[in-house]
C-alpha cells in the first residue's frame, strides 16, 4: 500500500551513531554485595538521619526548586576550596556536565579527546553530541601518560574538548602531573581534569584553576557517599562556566538533591571519615590480594583496585564471584588493554573479607 512508505521506521528516523549504540549497562545486583560501582558501602549515620529528615520535611514540593541552587553553591565553594575567583556549575551527577561540556562546544567534525582505557561516558556523550571521538592509548605496562602519544594527536586532531581522569577509572592510577600540564598547554581547546574519586587521593589541580585559561575541574559528591542525590560540579573560569550554564536545562538540581547535599555537606567531617576508612581499606585489600599470589595488583589512588587475573580467568573467576553472591565488574573484553581484568570497589572490612573469601575458593 502507498502509505507504507512512509511509515516512520527506527532505521529511517535514528542517527546511525546512536544505532550502533549499545545502552550504558548497569547490572542487577539484588542481593549481591555490591562492589561493581565505586560507592562508598556506609550509610549515612543513625545521628544524621532525624536531622537530615527534618530538612526535607521543610521544604516545599510544589514549588520548582532555586534555579541555581544557590545555597549549595555556596556551601560546596566553602567545603571543597573553590577558588572564590573561579565559576561553578552544578549538574545532575558529573555525567550531566560532561554532556553540557559537549553541547556547548559541538559541530560537525570537532573532536573530544580522551585516553584509554577510560570513562566510557566520554566516549558515548561525544558521540550524543556529535563530536568525534579521539581515544589516545594509555601505556600497556603502568597505563601511565604516553605523553608523545597526547601530544601527537593533540597537534594531529586539534579537539575541542580533552578529558583527563586523574585517578584514571578503570586503571585507578594518577597520571604524571607533569605530563597533564603539558597537554594543557599543548591543547588548542578545553582540557576537563575528572576528579571524581578525589576523596582518595591527595592529589588534585583545583588549586591550579587559574595557572591556565583553559583548564576546569570536574568533581562529584557520588564517591564520598552520596550517590543516591547525583551531584556533580564543574569550577573554571567564569567566563567558560558561563557560556556552559547556558546548556543546562533549568532547576536541573531537584530540591530533595540540594537540601540533602548542604545538609551533608555541613557534616563533612563524617563523610571524610567514611572516606579516610575506605583508603585504609584499599591498602588492607591490596596487600591481602597480592598475598595471594595468583594476580596482579594495580597500584590505585581511588576506591577500586585494578586485577588482572591468570589468562583466559577473568570470565570463569567474574561468574564465580557472583554465584557466592560477589558483584564486581569484568572488564575482560572492554578494550585490549584490559585483557584478562577485573575491577573490585573498595567495601567494608566486611565486603572486602567476602570477597577475598569468595575469590579464593574461585581461584
Ligand atoms: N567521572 C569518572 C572518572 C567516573 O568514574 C564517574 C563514575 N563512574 C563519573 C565521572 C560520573 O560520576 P557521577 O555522574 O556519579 O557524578
């Protein structure tokens, strides 16, 4: 019939780009102990949950929230040590400011530039924006900088756009500040330093916003503890942030989300404990790991811990964990560098020992 031809199909109407895509995977995990995800295994203390209630119960859900979340603003350049010179805008978790990053800079055959193995996310917002991917290969041994590599394809493809997680998910590891400044010199665009695992680490550049023009910070609050309220931020200059912010859907920060991070962040000291307690726990976890004898131990300054395990093991030792009720995250496959790995967030004292339990009678 004549109509058919124009019925509208998946084919006809999709961009091929986001055909060819597959949709960010996030696995059931009910009743597993949970280490896939970089959360931080504590909850928030009995003695804050009537006072952290009582906020919310303030709070008006008939309104729209403030548009710019002031109070938050503030309470975040207080706590975290924004420069009170630099922009600050906040999304729904650091995922979103990637994608706005990506909105407010996009054209046709403009590139992002990132290092792999990497964040999947850049990859796949540049590929929702519409801009070209460049992924530089980290080196094989250490997935240390391969500063000639960067500094190639920064004069080769020119991007726009250059994402540096440091640590580095999922190899955990901090790339050479030294190396970092270069590409940020060396960058014809914006370079975004991710520092969402900061709470492990005591490395940072937020104190250099301003060394160069075209350097920000991207944090969130999900790896402290916080999840469940997706909150991220992004400080820069304020005439970036500027132009930035313009991407960003009106009160994209709820109301619940905001009340709930001033309130934690105006007891940040028992976050920073939970935090100080999973890095001990990192150390625990990997010296009782390379105990074993069995797999290799990449060095983390997250909460994660890198394993590459013996060859051809990393699918039979990830389904193993599982069946004794262990969710981790296989990375087998993910990218060529990552052969033979897996990666296990850092738990509980608890977690951590069921998971070195579960592995040994796997291995
Ligand atoms: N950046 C890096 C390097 C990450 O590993 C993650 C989360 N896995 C994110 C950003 C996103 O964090 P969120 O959206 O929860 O803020």
């Amino acid at each position: 019939p004549a109509h058919k031809s124009m019925t509208p199909t998946v084919d006809a109407l999709v961009r091929p780009a986001i055909r060819a895509l597959r949709a960010y995977h996030v696995p059931d995990a009910t009743g597993l102990i949970k280490l896939d995800a970089m959360e931080n295994p504590f909850a928030m203390p009995d003695k804050l949950r009537q006072p952290w209630l009582a906020a919310l119960g303030e709070q008006a859900l008939n309104r729209y929230p403030d548009p710019r979340a002031s109070l938050l603003q503030t309470t975040l350049r207080a706590t975290m040590g924004i420069p009170a010179d630099m922009g600050l805008v906040l999304g729904n978790g650091s995922d979103e400011l990637i994608q706005m990053l990506a909105l407010a800079l996009t054209e046709p055959g403009r590139k992002l530039l990132s290092f792999d193995p990497g964040f999947v996310m850049y990859r796949m917002i540049a590929t929702f924006a519409g801009l070209d991917y460049v992924g530089v290969p980290l080196r094989a041994e250490d997935f240390a900088l391969d500063l000639d590599a960067a500094l190639a394809a920064i004069e080769k493809h020119r991007p726009i756009l250059t994402f540096l997680a440091y640590p580095n998910n999922p190899t955990g590891n901090l790339f050479e500040a030294d190396s970092i400044a270069r590409i940020i010199e060396a960058s014809p665009g914006l370079v975004v330093v991710d520092e969402a695992y900061a709470p492990f680490t005591d490395h940072s550049f937020l104190s250099r916003l301003g060394d160069w023009p075209n350097l920000l910070v991207l944090r969130t609050v999900s790896k402290m503890g916080l999840a469940g309220l997706r909150l991220g931020y992004l400080a820069g200059p304020a005439e970036w942030i500027g132009e930035i912010d313009k991407t960003r859907l009106p009160y994209n920060i709820n109301v619940l989300t905001q009340t709930s991070a001033v309130f934690a962040l105006r007891h940040a000291e028992v976050f920073d404990a939970q935090t100080q307690m999973i890095r001990t726990e990192r150390e625990r976890l990997a010296a009782a790991l390379m105990a074993m004898n069995a797999l290799q131990v990449y060095p983390s300054e997250a909460n994660f811990l890198l394993l590459r395990m013996p060859v051809g093991s990393a699918g039979r030792v990830f389904e193993g964990l599982k069946s004794q009720g262990v969710l981790i995250k296989n990375l087998d496959g993910a990218h060529p560098q990552l052969r033979d790995c897996l990666r296990v967030t850092v738990g509980s004292a608890d977690e951590n020992q069921a998971f070195l339990a579960a592995l040994t009678a796997v291995l």
